[in-house]
C-alpha cells in the first residue's frame, strides 16, 4: 500500500528543509514521527514548565492527526524517549490523560541520554488507525 505524507501547513517547512513527514498515511494506519515537548530556553524544570511543553506537544500531535483525518481516540500506540524520566513523568501523564481517552492506547516508556532538541525532555511518537 503506498505511503502518503501528512504535513499540516504549519509544519510544511520540516518536510521542506528536514525532509521527512510529521506523520505518514497508509491505508488506515497512521504514523507520526517523534514530537519533543522541551522546556523554553532559561527554565529549570518545574512541574509546571514540564506540564505547558507537555500541553504544546499534545497539541502538535493532534493538529497532525487532524490533518490525516484521524482523532487522538485513534491512537493504538505511544512510544515515548525520555531524558530525566523521573523529573517529568508525572506532569507529562496528567497531560497525556488531558488528551487521550479511555480506552487507553498502548505506551512504551524508554529511557535515552539525549534527543535532537537539546531542550527537549521527551520525543513522542504515535500510531494511530482511522478508517477513512
């Protein structure tokens, strides 16, 4: 089945200049690539910091979704990367659950040493299934 890319305007300039897709569509799967929620340059990590860029990746991850006709009830799995697990997991599930309806997708929780924002404390990656 072919892939087709999803690339909602705002982000027109990842495919462009990174050249890969915020998410791709085949047939009924949906895959996004990673999303980083990182903390704005000069914060030191409150709960709340971690709450506002938790709130800003959730958000880029539904726009994508939208954009390939799909819902966050759609999602089947989430795949987290996590620098400092312990420090942010709390604000970010609470966030998550802001998002994300019962029942309850699939989550594999992964702890790395550094992602490409170095900012970022977390890079989420969903698949979601929509029928079209």
């Amino acid at each position: 089945m072919p892939i087709e890319p999803v690339i909602p305007s705002s982000q027109q300039a990842i495919y462009d200049n990174m050249h890969f897709a915020p998410a791709v569509r085949s047939g009924d799967m949906i895959y996004l690539s990673g999303v980083i929620a990182g903390l704005e340059k000069g914060q030191s990590g409150t709960p709340e910091e971690y709450a506002a860029a938790s709130h800003r990746a959730f958000k880029q991850i539904d726009e994508v979704l939208k954009e390939a006709g799909a819902t966050m009830a759609d999602i089947v799995s989430i795949t987290s990367y996590h620098i400092g697990l312990r420090n942010h997991l709390g604000p970010l599930v609470g966030v998550k659950d802001e998002y994300i309806p019962a029942p309850y997708p699939a989550w594999t929780v992964i702890g790395v040493s550094e992602l490409f924002d170095p900012l970022g404390f977390v890079e989420i990656q969903v698949i979601a299934e929509a029928v079209r």
